[in-house]
C-alpha cells in the first residue's frame, strides 16, 4: 500500500492515538543455535531439542545481533580456560519479546505455571524444562535498562569483568540504584556490548532540484519537507532532537521549560508522514517520504541493498543507542563465570576490530577509548560520528519519573497538534 492518498495519509497521522506505533504484529525469530550441546568442546550446531546441562549458559539476543565469529572466539576461549558446559543461543526478532520473558521470569523461574495450551510451550527455548532457575545472559537495548531495574526483572553484575573500562558515559547509563536512576555508587546492571547512532536516512534524487540535502536536525523542519517525514515513534528520540536542534540537551531533566519546544514540536508534527518503529524505510522507498529518523545499525543494512538512499549523521550531535548484556533476576550463579567471559568478549581488542564489520555496529570500547579504530572508512561503513561530533553526541539517560511524565505530556500534546 502507498501513502499518496490523503485518506491513508489520515489514517496514519490523525487517527492513531498518540503513542501508537506503525508495527507488525511481533514475530518469533525461527533460528536458534546451539554452541556445543552439553560441552563447548562440541563445536557449533543447529537445532534446539537437546538435553541441556542445566548450569549451561543461554545466550538471549535479538536477530541479527550476534555473529558466528563471536560464537567462535568465546568457544576457542573457553576451552582454553578448560570450560565442560555449553552455551545456547536462541534469537527473536524484537526486543519487546525479550522485556516480556524477563518478566515471565521474574514471575515464574521455573515455568510451572505454562500451560499446554501457552503460545510458549511449542518453543523449545521456553517450554518448561524442570524445575530451578536458568543459566542466562541477555541483550537488552539500554533505553529498556532503567524499567528492567525497577521491576526487579534482572540481577546487577557482581563485578565488572576484567578488561571493560567504563567512563562517564557508560556509568551514567548503566550504573544506577535500585530505582532505575544514575548513581555512581549504585549496581552494574548491563555489560556494554556495541553502540551506534539515531541519523537522517533520504532520497537524494528528491532533493537534486532544491540544491541542498539534510546534513542536521534543523534541516525537518523546512517548508520543503511537509508532509515528507518520517518520524521515530519514541517520545525521548522525537523530543530530544527537538531539543537538540534547539541548543539543549537530549537528556532535559524539565523539557517543560525549554522556550520554544512546544511550538518546535507542533510545527515538526506537521512535517511528519507517519511515525513508526519498524517498516519506517518503506515510505522513503515507495517515494512518499523524502527523508526518515532512523536507527544506524537498521539503515545501514537498508543502504547495502538501496542504491537510492543515503544516510548522514547529523552534525549538531545525535542519540546513541546501546545494547547491553544483563542477567535475569534469577540466573544461577553457576554461570557467571561463563556469562562474564562471554559478556566481555567485546571489550578484546582483537574482537572489537572485527565487531563493527560483523554487526554493522561500534564495538562498546570505541565509545569512550581509543577511537583511532574509527577510520573514515568504519564512520561511513556503520554510519559513526567523527571524533568531533561524538563529543556532542548522547546516550540517552534514565530520568525521574516527573521528567518523564513532561516528556510523556509533551509526547501527547505534540500528536494531537493540527494545521
């Protein structure tokens, strides 16, 4: 379906409540693999029906996250350190399906209370296999980071792994007290595994009779592009590049009282097509859309296969987006060790060199280490800030909940502004 007519146009813009994203209907990702049943010794296999040692390691992540390569390097230093267990690795295709099995978790350890009749029990990864809590590790994008600590769905980290180096930012990120809020004397609760950035993905063709192409934020905003956006269905992406393009920072403790951010927000919302989470590319291919807000690591497997796309990451700074490795509240303490030296795999600068061409991503090191890995060449590859514009770049932080409820108002306020 194309979005030239105004009736769809409507339907994607006035009659969506606010907050409503443009997704599919959540998918089980069909690949699981399974590192050495029984002993990592084993090698590399596919399936997902053997009997599995239970202090063995389950690997969570999202599709697309975790290369073979990885799988290789942690088998090789694993048995080197003379490991006997295994390691399993499931991946689904959303992160939303990764939050919901951190709170079945919390809830029911064990899996008693699934049911036959449970969409669950037909998927071996989380059929009930026995009593006793599991052996587990996962990928958790750190915006999930602060509710996960709230609601008691993971267990913090008891020491950080030999070699990960954490600075300002990390620790602003991940290190925060049981409320979910930054606290340097607060818990470790995620192992940083890679970042990348929010940028400005469009048709170049569109622009070539206007003489000018998005390079920044404040580029959405001109007369041109109404109608022609693309916008993230995410409050804290929407409103902090608003706040960006307006001199402040994404991570505003009282957005409420940035002059001129209400009237920044209504005037964008005019600008935008649609706002979504996933499928947000289409419209730019389909020609209804000139330019879209996008995640790096998404565009950049979009620009490899689009030869009518280019991407920038927009020169006031950006959003950073992380993925972090946690531990489910009731992880048995009997794979830490396995779950440590996985988690910090990363963090070798012999994998890190290899990891942003494997995942299309930067490895966690580079964001606040030696960024002379960030050649010209890695910066475009995986859609990188320079060294310069990284300094003005953010992870985006966990705020109290007053600040949230202004970002949530603000949120509300902005979708229902007309014309």
């Amino acid at each position: 379906m194309t979005l030239q007519n105004s009736e769809a146009r409507a339907e994607l813009r006035g009659n969506r409540s606010p907050g409503m994203a443009v997704d599919r209907e959540p998918r089980w990702g069909r690949r699981q693999w399974l590192l050495g049943t029984g002993s990592i010794a084993a090698g590399l296999l596919l399936g997902g029906c053997g009997r599995r040692n239970p202090n063995d390691l389950t690997v969570l992540a999202i599709e697309n996250t975790v290369p073979a390569q990885l799988l290789q390097a942690f088998q090789r230093l694993a048995n080197a350190q003379g490991a006997t267990r295994g390691i399993h690795l499931t991946l689904l295709d959303q992160a939303e399906l990764l939050m919901q099995q951190l709170q079945d978790w919390q809830r029911d350890p064990a899996g008693t209370t699934i049911g036959q009749g449970d969409w669950r029990s037909w998927i071996p990864f989380l059929r009930p296999a026995g009593a006793g809590p599991v052996g587990l590790t996962g990928l958790l994008g750190h915006e999930w980071l602060a509710g996960a600590v709230r609601r008691g769905w993971i267990q913090p980290w008891p020491d950080r792994p030999s070699g990960v180096t954490l600075g300002d930012r990390w620790q602003s990120a991940i290190q925060l007290n049981r409320q979910g809020l930054p606290d340097r004397t607060g818990s470790l609760w995620g192992i940083p595994y890679r970042w990348g950035t929010t940028v400005l993905v469009y048709r170049p063709d569109r622009f070539a009779a206007l003489g000018w192409e998005p390079q920044d934020w404040a580029d959405l905003w001109r007369p041109e592009l109404r109608g022609k956006v693309v916008l993230l269905d995410r409050p804290r992406e929407v409103i902090g590049l608003t706040l960006k393009r307006l001199g402040r920072s994404y991570n505003e403790a009282q957005p409420q009282s940035v002059t001129g951010l209400t009237a920044a927000l209504a005037a964008l919302n005019q600008q935008a097509l649609i706002y979504a989470t996933q499928d947000y590319l289409q419209p730019l291919l389909l020609g209804d859309a000139w330019v879209a807000v996008g995640w790096s690591h998404e565009v950049v497997t979009a620009l490899a296969r689009q030869r009518s796309l280019r991407a920038v990451v927009p020169q006031s700074g950006t959003a950073l987006w992380a993925d972090l490795w946690v531990r489910p509240v009731h992880a048995a303490p009997e794979s830490l060790d396995l779950a440590t030296l996985w988690a910090s795999l990363a963090w070798r600068s012999d994998i890190a060199q290899g990891l942003a061409g494997w995942v299309d991503a930067a490895p966690a090191p580079w964001l606040e280490g030696d960024r002379a890995a960030m050649t010209a060449k890695v910066q475009r590859d995986v859609l990188l800030p320079t060294s310069e514009q990284l300094d003005r770049c953010e992870l985006l932080q966990p705020l109290p909940a007053e600040s949230l409820r202004q970002y949530q108002d603000l949120w509300v306020a902005m979708r229902r502004s007309v014309a």
